[in-house]
C-alpha cells in the first residue's frame, strides 16, 4: 500500500514538474507582474480606508435645518422691524398730540 502511495506521489510530481516546464517565461513574468501590481493596489486601498475612516460625518440634513431656521428668523426680524416703524409713527402721533394738549391747557404754578 505505501508503494503504491510513493508510486502516485512520484507520478504527481512528474506531472507538475512537465507542466510547469512548458510554462512559457512572458507569461510568468506577466503574472509576476500582475500580482505585484495587485499588492500595490491592495496597499492603497488600505490607505484610502483609513483616510475615509477619519472624514466627519455628513452634516448636510444639519445645515439644511439650520437654514430654514435662519431664513424664519429674518423673516420674523423683518416683520418685528416693520412693527416697531409702525409703533414709532404712533408714538409721534402721540407725542404730537401731548404737545398740543399742553399747548392749549399749559400747567399753572
């Protein structure tokens, strides 16, 4: 039984050695290459892996929220604005009308 293993291992080995005899050399160095190629991009794309594991989160849902905000904030900084003109004019209105009141009834000491 072992010689027959011996007799398939010897035979196993024949076989490679043939078949690796007629590989043709262009082609092996072509492979060579192909996997030294292959091993310098596996290399970048670890590196670029680790660069995209330090790149912040996307905050753009963020800044959109954000803006809304503040477009409602001007929105009501203009309306408050407007408010405190009218309140202004009243007040002169007011004012005017205080100052004929004294005119016509002046305070006696």
């Amino acid at each position: 039984m072992i010689p027959k293993l011996a007799n398939l291992a010897a035979i196993g080995c024949l076989l490679l050695t043939l078949c690796s005899c007629k590989e043709d050399p262009e082609l092996v160095h072509k492979r060579e290459e192909q996997q030294s190629e292959i091993k310098r991009l596996q290399g970048e794309l670890q590196v670029i892996q680790e660069k995209l594991k330090d790149i912040p989160p996307d905050k753009t849902k963020e800044l959109i929220v954000a803006k809304g905000e503040a477009d409602a904030q001007v929105v009501e900084i203009e309306r408050l604005e407007k408010e405190v003109a009218a309140l202004d004019v009243k007040k002169k209105e007011i004012e005017g009308k205080f100052s004929d009141y004294k005119k016509k009834y002046p305070l006696k000491n």
